[in-house]
C-alpha cells in the first residue's frame, strides 16, 4: 500500500480522535462544559446577528482553550 493512501485511512482516526479529546478536556472541567451547553443552546435560540456573533465567539474561545490544552492548534 502506498504512504499516501495510509495517511488517508488514518483521516478519518485522527478527526474523531482530535474530537473527543476536545469533548473530553471541556468536561473535564464541569463549569466550562456547562456553560458550554448553555451557549450552545443560546446559540440555536437566538436571531439577532450580534448576539449570536458574541455566543459563538465565546464557544469558539473554550474551543480554543481546549485544543491548546491538548496540545493542537483548532483546525
């Protein structure tokens, strides 16, 4: 099999991977994940662009905040 079409198999392994870790680092943290689900489902209530726009910043922080403390850069 050649190198490229491994790296390809492994894609799929390594978002699902990247993903829970993610889920795993904010629950470990039992304010952030909720305040996490509250934002999330602020985020699918809301129709005001401003306010969604500052929501889904603040999901988008506590992505970040999880991604840097595993270790990578958010995607």
């Amino acid at each position: 099999m050649d190198p490229a079409r491994q790296v390809a198999e492994f894609g799929p392994l390594w978002r699902f991977t990247t993903r829970w870790a993610v889920y795993v680092q904010i629950q470990r943290q039992p304010q952030v994940a909720a305040r996490f689900r509250e934002l999330e489902d602020l985020a699918a209530e809301l129709d005001d662009r401003e306010q969604i726009f500052t929501v889904t910043s603040e999901l988008g922080h506590i992505l970040d905040d999880a991604f840097e403390a595993i270790g990578l850069r958010k995607p």
